[in-house]
C-alpha cells in the first residue's frame, strides 16, 4: 500500500524542524540539475546551516556546476576539498569522482574508495556519514534519478533521527530513484520541487 503523501503545512512543524536543522544535504542524479537550481534561487542569504549537494556527473576536472550553481545563488557555492571546513550559509558541492565522508560537524574528508551502486559520489555514502555525524540534526533530501542510490542511506538516515524529504515521483524527471525511496523509507514527506522550495526556504 502506498504511503499518504505529506506535506510540512504546520507551522509549529516546521519549526520544530528548522530549529534543528544544520545540515541539509540533498542527493540526486539524473533530471535533478533544474530542481537543484530552482532550490539555489528561493535560498534568501543568510541561512543558519550548511547546505551539501551530491549528484551524479561525469568524472572531470571541471568545475562548470559549481560555476552554474554559484550564478543563480546569493549563497556562497565552493566545491568541496579534503578537510575543508564545514560553514553555516555556504552550500557545498561534492566534487565528481570523489565520495564525501564528514569527519566531525566541523569538517569534510575525500575519499576515493570503490564506486557504490556505479556512483562515486554515492548518495548513500554521504548520507550515512551525514547521519552518523548529525543525527537529528540532519535533513536529507532526494531528487530525481535512475538509480537505487540514496535509499539506504536515507534508512540510516531515519535510523539516527533525521528528517527525510522526497521528490514526489510524479514530478520528477527521472522517477526510478524517488519512487524507489517512497516504496521504501519512512519518509517524513513527499512533495513537489515547487513545495520544496518553499518549505526549504522556510527553514
């Protein structure tokens, strides 16, 4: 049986969840790139946590996305390096071919240890050290993708008191990977990009 789809509509909700929050972290891979972007342009400057985006793209040296993100964001956009440090009001790519490990709230480490579901980053892997490290005091997100990365993580994610939203499948690009995590993780809401947008920016 599917899940009724929940939308954050509460205002005592909310903030119940804003007031946590220092780290949002958002997976996604293919058809995520216009949600990501849309996500950059409501975020008013400044916000009190971090904001860390893992997405699937092509193993190179270039820094394109992070440029593209960066033009339609007041908030600072840096990819990330090894032991750089974590800042609240900065939002932080993962680079391609690296997975994102998070040593402490106060820093990132690379590694660049086997592809997990033929993904490096994984989605999954970032969530899991996200959620060791933050608990409840992470929400993790899920975008549009073709893949199952993402959905284990996100049980850990569940398992150590954050908060879990997802793309609703049915506006997603790519439907496979959100309708795979809505089948299966207690979600705490499932919703349009557009509703996305604007309970993110609530936070």
């Amino acid at each position: 049986m599917e899940k009724n789809r929940i939308i954050l509509s509460d205002t005592k909700e909310m903030e119940s969840v804003s007031k946590h929050i220092e780290l949002v972290i958002i997976g996604g891979s293919a058809g995520s790139l216009t949600v990501l972007l849309d996500f950059l342009k409501s975020l008013e400057e400044p916000i009190r946590f971090s904001v860390v985006i893992v997405i699937h793209r092509k193993a190179s040296g270039s820094n394109v996305l992070s440029l593209l993100l960066q033009q339609v964001s007041a908030i600072v956009v840096e990819e990330i390096d090894d032991k750089m440090e974590i800042k609240p009001n900065h939002i932080y790519l993962v680079p391609a071919d690296f997975h994102v490990l998070f040593e402490n709230k106060c820093n990132f480490a690379l590694d660049r240890s086997e592809k997990l579901n033929y993904s490096r980053p994984s989605i999954d892997i970032a969530f899991r050290s996200a959620a060791e490290v933050y608990k409840e005091d992470l929400l993790a997100i899920l975008l549009s993708g073709a893949n199952s990365d993402g959905v284990d993580g996100l049980k850990y994610v569940k398992l150590n008191g954050g908060k879990i939203w997802i793309q609703d499948p049915k506006t997603a690009e790519v439907d496979y990977m959100p309708k795979i995590a809505v089948e299966n993780v207690d979600y705490d809401a499932v919703m349009s990009p557009e509703d996305m947008v604007l309970k993110l920016d609530q936070l």
